[in-house]
C-alpha cells in the first residue's frame, strides 16, 4: 500500500537526544512552561477560482496570525502538495510528519483549517490537562466508539504531540488517502462503516474516526475528546448570535466554516451568502477584540467600517485596563 515515507522506529529515542543536546531549544516554554506549539494550516497551492475566496483566506489568516501572537505561538502556513497522491485534505498528513521530524523542540502541533476563525482571543488552552495524550479532538467518545458517526470528531482544529505514536498514526491513516480510486474505495467503505457519512472520496476526519472505530485498542487511551469548550465550533450555530455572545461573555473559541468552502465557489451544503455573510461576522467580531486594543471597532458585524471607540489621551498605556491589559500584555505569552 501507499505509503508517506520510510518507517521511523525509534522516533522518542532520536527526538529526546536532539532536545538534551539542544538545551537553547526546550520543548516547554516560559512563563508557564506550558508546551512549545506550532499552529500548522494552510491552503491549496492554486489561486481560488471565486474572485472573493483568496481574500477570505487572507482574512482568515489575518485572524490566525492575530490568535498566535497575542498568545505566543509560532505558526507555519502552507500552500505546497509535498506528497502528489496526499492532495486536499490530506496534504495536512505529509506536512504534519515533516514538520515533526524538522522541529524536535515543537511539543505539540495544532492543525487549524483554513476557514476556521478564532473568536475569542482570550482564551488560553488547557495545556496540561492534555498532558497525558497525543491527540485532542473535538468530539464526544459515545458518538465515535457506539454511534460510529462520521461527525463524531471534526479534524479542523486538533492538537497532536510530536511523537512516534504521532508517527505511527499518520502511517496508518495514510494508506486510505492517495487519490484515485483507493481514495473512492475507502469513501464507500466509510459510507458503509460511519453511521449518517454520504459517499463520496474517503476524507481525513472518516479515516480517522474508522481507525478508532477498528483499532481502539491501539490507539484508544491516547486520546482526548475536547467537548467542554468550542476547540472546534459548528459556524451555523454561532454566527447569528455574535451581538448576544458579546453581552452574555460565554465565546466560542473557533467558529468553523465547514462545508462553506469558499474556494470551490460554495459547492453543496449551505447557500453561498449565509456562509459569506458568517465569515464576515466571524472575522470582525474576532478582530474588534484586537481593534478594541488600540481604541477602535467595527460600526456593525456586518460590514468592514470601523470607528473610535475610545477617546485617545496622549498617554502611553494610560487606556489600559485591566481586561485589554491581559490582550496587550498577557501573562500567558512566551517571553
Ligand atoms: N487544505 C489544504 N490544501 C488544499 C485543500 C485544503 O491545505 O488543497 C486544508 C485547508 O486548510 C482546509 C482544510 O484542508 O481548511 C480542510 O478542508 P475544508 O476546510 O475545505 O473541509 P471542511 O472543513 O469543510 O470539511
Ligand atoms: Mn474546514
């Protein structure tokens, strides 16, 4: 079967003697010690074929590289098919692994799709309570493990530890990815596997949670499902209600606009102007509370004009309170 490379067996063993000869690289961070990140997405290597869709992308990177500097984590966008046969969704497969292997001192990677908004910039993850795992989904164990269903987790925002474990997973999922007809057969494996899956080319998320499904035991006790709080948000359920959320405080921390695909010129789920109206809600509720930093914010959700919003004194810093200093200055940022 297909493959993405030679097999790495003592991948710990390399890694952990890299990092003791490397003591200028830790692969935990201050402050906290918290892990070291590096926030991985990226898009198709061609320009979008809907006039409006590279510019959603640049917005939609905007936003990442906003979430990333406000709390310290690197990040590497990519636009390149390393492996011909791991094309669309799966270019994250190759691109994971070498990354891996490249970045030793990188703890965890958090895989982030391209149309998935960060909308609270707030909010750190809990990194150590995922200290035991190698891989954070969002999703509900019952929905993977008894219902099979092919939405049990989503693969848009996921965190995977730099390890062989990571390796072996990869490896495995691989086989189910190149495309062409192997691709199309897994596709109707899955639909006949995963409970509510249409059947069409097997995709990174069906692969996955059919690997769960098949080989619990192996890869079971390594992972975490993340549900108690939106490390993966269903963008239809949040869109609307930004102005509420904005009273009432409770923020998604990613708003994901799966199914939108704003570069295939909005083919099946949802009508293209509930998903672009959506993202445009999303990326300037995200981006007020950056504005909001330096004194200024969106007039309406829904359209680009901004204003002032806070009178300027003169004064370095003097506008900072308490809740912009944690944005401005947070403490939770790597030095
Ligand atoms: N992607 C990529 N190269 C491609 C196509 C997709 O890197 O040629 C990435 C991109 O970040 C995208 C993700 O794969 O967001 C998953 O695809 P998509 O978001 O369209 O799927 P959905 O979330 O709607 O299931
Ligand atoms: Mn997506």
């Amino acid at each position: 079967p297909y493959s993405l490379g030679r097999t790495i067996l003592d991948y710990d063993a390399r890694r952990s003697a890299w990092l003791a000869a490397h003591p200028e690289f830790p692969a935990r961070v201050p402050p906290a010690g918290r892990p070291r990140v590096l926030v991985v997405t990226g898009s198709a290597p061609a320009r979008c074929p809907d006039p409006d869709g590279d510019h959603l992308l640049l917005r939609a990177f905007k936003n990442k590289a906003d979430y990333c500097r406000v709390h310290g984590l690197e990040v590497y966008y990519n636009t390149a098919f390393l492996d011909a046969e791991m094309t669309g969704f799966w270019a994250k497969l190759p691109l994971l692994r070498s990354l891996m292997m490249a970045h030793p001192e990188v703890e965890l990677l958090w895989w982030v799709d391209s149309d998935a908004v960060f909308t609270d910039m707030r909010f750190e993850l809990p990194w150590e309570r995922y200290a035991a795992h190698n891989l954070v989904l969002h999703g509900w164990e019952a929905k993977v493990y008894e219902e099979k269903s092919w939405v049990g987790v989503n693969t848009g925002s996921i965190l995977i530890r730099n390890c062989q474990w990571s390796l072996d997973l990869l490896h495995a999922m691989a086989p189910m990815g190149p495309r062409g007809p192997v691709r199309d057969r897994y596709g109707e494996l899955f639909a006949r596997e995963l409970s509510g899956r249409p059947p069409f080319e097997a995709d990174d998320q069906s692969a996955l949670i059919y690997l769960l499904v098949t080989q619990r035991e192996r890869w079971g006790d390594k992972v975490f499902f993340e549900n108690s709080y939106e490390l993966n948000g269903f963008w239809e359920l949040i869109v609307d209600r930004y102005e509420e959320l904005r009273r009432t405080g409770a923020w998604p921390l990613v708003t994901h606009f799966v199914g939108c695909k704003p570069c295939r010129r909005y083919a099946d789920s949802y009508p293209a102007d509930r998903c672009r109206l959506g993202m445009e809600r999303a990326f300037n509720f995200a981006d007020d509370q950056i504005l909001r930093l330096y004194g200024f914010g969106h007039e309406s959700l829904n359209g680009t004009a901004v204003q002032r919003v806070r009178n300027e004194t003169g004064g370095p810093l003097d506008a900072e309170d308490e809740e912009l200093g944690r944005l401005l200055h947070p403490t939770f940022r790597a030095a």
